[in-house]
C-alpha cells in the first residue's frame, strides 16, 4: 500500500511539472528567437517589409495574441507610447514565463517526501504487526522492507523526474526571454528606419 500511495504521488507530481513546462514552452505562440532570426537575414530594406508581413501574420493569427501586441506596439506607435506599450507586453511574457518556475521544484520535494514518509511508515507497519521477525532474506523481498524501498524509490524517481524538468523550465525560460531581448532590439531598428524614410 506504500508503495502505491507514493507512486500515486510521484506520477502527479511529475504530471503537474510536465504541465508547468508545457506552460512556459508555449507562453508564445512562437519562439521569439525564431521571429528575430527571420528578420536578421537580408538588408534593411527587406527588414521593414519582413516586418510587416510578420505584424499581418500575428493579426489573422489568434494564437499569436503576444506576438501581435509586441509587433503593434513597436511598428505601429511613436516615442514614450512606444516604449511603455513594449514594456508591457515584456512583462507579460515575463510573468507567463516565470509564472510556474517553482512548480517542479515544489514537486520534486513533495515527491521524495512522501516517498520518505511512506517508506516510514511501511517500516513502522512491520514493526506493530511482528513482520520483522522473518529471515533476512525475506524481509528484504517480500517483507516490510521490501515495502519501504519500494516507497523511497518511488519518491526518489518522482524527484528526480520533476528535477530534470525544473532544469529544462529554466532553459526554456532563458531561450524565450533572450528570444524577447533579440526580437525588441530587431523591431527597434525596424522604428528607426521608419523614421529614417519619413525625416
């Protein structure tokens, strides 16, 4: 029954991490970095028009909500407007990103201690019924120690799945933010060329 109980809560926990991750890679509806490389290639002249075509893309896109704020605020407005409208839809995106970073960590400590605590408790079962009186060899497979092996293990693989999905949230945070921090730098040149053409 131990064993179960702290499969049972491992398997959640490593669920509920796996959606916190899923989460974060799709905060946008694509990857910012994949945006600014787009409208790295070619001259500036290219780059208005990419520009463009990118902006009428997120417009008819209704998943794009993030990209088309971003785009809108940068192509489409002058000055302090411009600034604080781009900053607004970083923050956004910051806080998707960062919004359930804790998550898998949280998990990987409720995985390993319930597996702990259910290991514990499969040996404190064996003591109150006499269990531990049988040979060695039996209480190691079949017996209440078997049972509080079976436990931490179970929490110990909860943790350690749910830790290598808190290492892969946070890469996947630094990708999409460093993303971000790329795309705003290409769509500044962008407004900067649109006020080059019109001075």
């Amino acid at each position: 029954m131990s064993i179960l109980f702290a499969a049972l809560v491992s398997t959640i926990c490593v669920l509920a991490s796996l959606r916190a991750l899923r989460s974060t890679l799709f905060a946008t509806s694509i990857n910012p970095a994949r945006i600014a490389q787009s409208l790295r290639v070619g001259d500036d002249s290219h780059l208005a028009t990419k520009a463009s075509r990118l902006l009428a893309w997120a417009q008819r896109t209704p998943a794009a909500e993030m990209e088309r704020d971003l785009l809108e605020s940068a192509l489409t407005h002058r000055g302090q407007g411009r600034i604080a409208l781009i900053n607004a839809v970083l923050s956004e995106v910051d806080f998707r990103v960062a919004s359930q970073a804790r998550i898998p960590r949280v998990c990987a400590r409720v995985s390993s201690t319930v597996g702990l605590l259910s290991g514990a408790n499969a040996l404190r079962r064996g003591l109150v019924l006499g269990s531990l009186d049988l040979p060695p060899v039996d209480l190691i497979m079949h017996g209440p120690i078997a049972d509080m092996l079976g436990a931490v293990l179970m929490g110990i693989a909860g943790a350690t799945w749910c830790a290598s999905i808190a290492k892969a949230m946070k890469k996947a945070s630094t990708d999409t933010l460093a993303g971000e921090d790329a795309l705003v730098d290409k769509l500044e040149r962008v407004a900067e060329l649109h006020v080059e053409e019109k001075a």
